[in-house]
C-alpha cells in the first residue's frame, strides 16, 4: 500500500502529493492564486482553501480540481460531510461559516461566527449539526433548527489559574 501525504509549505500556492516510500513529490495541486492556507483529504477528493478567497475541490488519482468555490473571505478551515461543504471564512468585517450543497453546488446558506474578523480554527461538521471554533468562542449549529444557531459555548473565566492565563470555556 502506498503511503501518500499532501504537503503545503508557508506562503506557497500549490501544494503536493508526496510519496512516503519512494521519498519524493509525485504530483503539485496548481490553481489557486494567493497562499494556500488549509488543505484536507475527504476520501478520493483533496479539498483546499486559500488567500485567494477560494476553495477547490481535486481529484485525487489526476490531481485535478474539479470545481472551485468562491467564498469572500480567507478560508481556514473546510470540510465536506454527505452533501454539505462547509467553511470557516474569515472576511474584513466578519467570520463566518459558508455552506454549500455539494451535490448540486448551490449555496445554502452563511451562518455568523462573530461580528468581527476572528480566524476560525477548527470545524466539525455532522450530518445534522456543525461545531466551530474560534479563539472567542465554539458555535453550535443544529441543521434541524437553523433559525436557532447560537453559541453554546462562551469562555468564562477558570477558577483556577492557567498557565498562560488563557481563560478556559465552560461548556453552560
């Protein structure tokens, strides 16, 4: 079985597949125009996000992109679950969560993360809900009551004293 590992470097905007086992780049992903800044491998699909505003989806095996999304923002973080694709956008007034129908790539719908531009750091998306971070707060979004999008999560602060004297979120 081959070994395989996709590669970004700072300030790049291809990146590569690499082979473990034979210890060389076996293929560069090229089209994005601005640094790349997350990439995530979903099955036979390579998803990656950049500066450019954009998101691409590749194949794998050919090492082409299939479509591209445009996003308004600097992607983050992405993710594809069933038929949603979803990502945290930071833009210059705010962040949010963009979310497409992958299937017939249509735009579903924005949900907001924070009235101001925060990174998000990390997504999970379910097939019913998504959970998203940032360095404020996780937002908990229930795709059965999409009017009721709240943040679940505030950070409070710890009653005992961190080291670096973050403070901890306390889930309520």
């Amino acid at each position: 079985m081959q070994r395989l590992a996709i590669c970004t470097a700072v300030g790049e905007v291809d990146f590569y597949l690499y082979d473990f086992d034979a210890q060389q780049v076996i293929g560069t992903f090229s089209g994005h125009r601005a640094t790349v800044t997350t990439v995530k491998r979903d099955s036979d699909l390579v998803l990656s996000g950049s500066d450019d505003k954009t998101i691409r989806v590749w194949n794998l095996a050919t090492l082409k992109c299939l479509y591209t999304f445009s996003v308004g923002g600097i992607v983050y973080d992405i993710r594809l679950c069933e038929n949603k694709l979803v990502a945290g956008v930071t833009g210059e007034q705010s962040s949010f969560l963009r979310v497409w129908d992958y299937v017939k790539r249509t735009h579903m719908m924005d949900i907001p993360v924070s009235r101001v531009p925060r990174r998000i750091f990390s997504i999970t998306v379910l097939p019913d809900r998504i959970y998203c971070s940032t360095n404020e707060h996780i937002t908990v979004v229930d795709f059965r009551d999409v009017e009721g999008v709240e943040v679940m999560c505030k950070p409070k602060k710890s009653t005992r004293s961190s080291r670096r004297g973050r403070e901890n979120c306390l889930l309520q």
